[in-house]
C-alpha cells in the first residue's frame, strides 16, 4: 500500500490536473511526441495489432497516434475529466487508476507508454510502480520513458509534486526493476543539450 503522505501529494498534483484539463487539453493537443512513439513502437518485437498502455494518457492526444498506426490502444489516467475526455475522443478503453495503485492484468501489453508521467512519483514509490509495469508487459515487452531532468531535486513544482531524475539515477532504477536499456535520448532534438530538458528512455523486459 501506497504511504498516506504520498497518496495525499498524488491527490494534489492530480487536483491540479482536474482543475485544468481543459486548458491542459488545448495547450498539448499540438505536440508533437511522434519520435517517443516511433522509439517506442520500433523495439516491440510483433507485428500490428500491438496492444499498448497509454500510462498518464491525459485527454487522449496519444492514444489517437497509436490507433491510427493500427494498434489497440488502452488508456489510464488518474483525473476524472482526462479519462472522460479521453473516451470520447478516441473510443479506446480508458481506465481511471491512480499511478499509486496499479491493478493492472498480467502479461497483457506488448508496450507501455509512459510519457511525462512517472516523474510525479514521489521517489520512494517509483519502484512498486516500476514492478507493476513489468508485471503487465508481455514478455520480451517494451516501456518508453519521458521525464523532465535534473539532478534528483524531489518536490513542489507550483501545485504539481515531481522528482527530476538524472540520467545515471534513472538508469539504476530501471535496471533494479528488471528493464533492459535500448537507447535513450534527449528532447527537443537538434537542440544543445541545455535546451533540452526532456529525458526520454526505452527498455526491454528482462
């Protein structure tokens, strides 16, 4: 069971998200995450249909792009108003879970997408969650990573909780959780590295 102190600081930070899903939707709606998806999609060894977990699948913007490259897309959102929007926009399964407290079926995706979501967990839960994402990858399934970087800071970033991990960091936590690195770059590309803030990562199940 999650530690009371971390569920109430992931109801904060999901607050925050209800309150603003609406504006939250119009200014993500255009971004372009196509090369976390390509990363994604290129190391799952199968063919389409794959069956993907959209982590943190927001107002749906993802799922759409997966559904359009012929894949069954399922979504899971712990905000009330992204799972609804979500469903309606896309017909996908939308599932309403709180990251603290995956019940998620075993060995039932082939990928998971998980981007700009992980790093709202507090630091000490980060592995129980890890373990429930391997657990629900098929064997040999891929897990795609985005998280904005830093140096292990851990707290408040104005209403939304986050911890920004380092490369060397993060890459200990997948490896002690059972991944297999793939590649890992640095987003937005074509930029110098300290305009890049974004941390994306893939990795095998071992």
């Amino acid at each position: 069971m999650p530690d009371e102190n971390h569920r109430a600081i992931s109801e904060l930070t999901l607050d925050d998200y209800r309150t603003n899903a609406e504006a939250f939707r119009d200014g993500t709606r255009d971004h372009d995450v196509s090369q976390n998806i390509d990363a994604l999609l290129r190391h799952i060894e199968g063919k389409a249909p794959l069956r993907i977990l959209d982590l943190g699948c927001g107002p749906g913007r993802d799922l759409k792009a997966f559904i359009a490259r012929g894949h069954i897309a399922v979504g899971l959102d712990g905000a009330e108003p992204f799972v609804t929007m979500a469903r309606a926009e896309t017909g996908c399964e939308v599932l309403h879970q709180n990251l603290l407290e995956l019940d998620l079926p075993a060995e039932s995706f082939d990928g998971i997408f998980a981007n700009a979501v992980l790093f709202h967990l507090p630091s000490r839960e980060i592995a129980d969650v890890l373990s429930r994402l391997h657990a629900a990858l098929r064997p040999a399934g891929v897990l795609f990573c985005s998280n904005p970087r830093g140096d292990n800071q851990e707290g408040w970033s104005g209403a939304r909780y986050g911890t920004w991990y380092d490369w060397p960091t993060w890459q200990r936590l997948l490896h002690s959780g059972g991944f297999m690195e793939l590649e890992h770059y640095y987003r937005p590309p074509g930029l110098p590295r300290e305009q890049q803030p974004w941390l994306a990562s893939v990795w095998r199940k071992a």
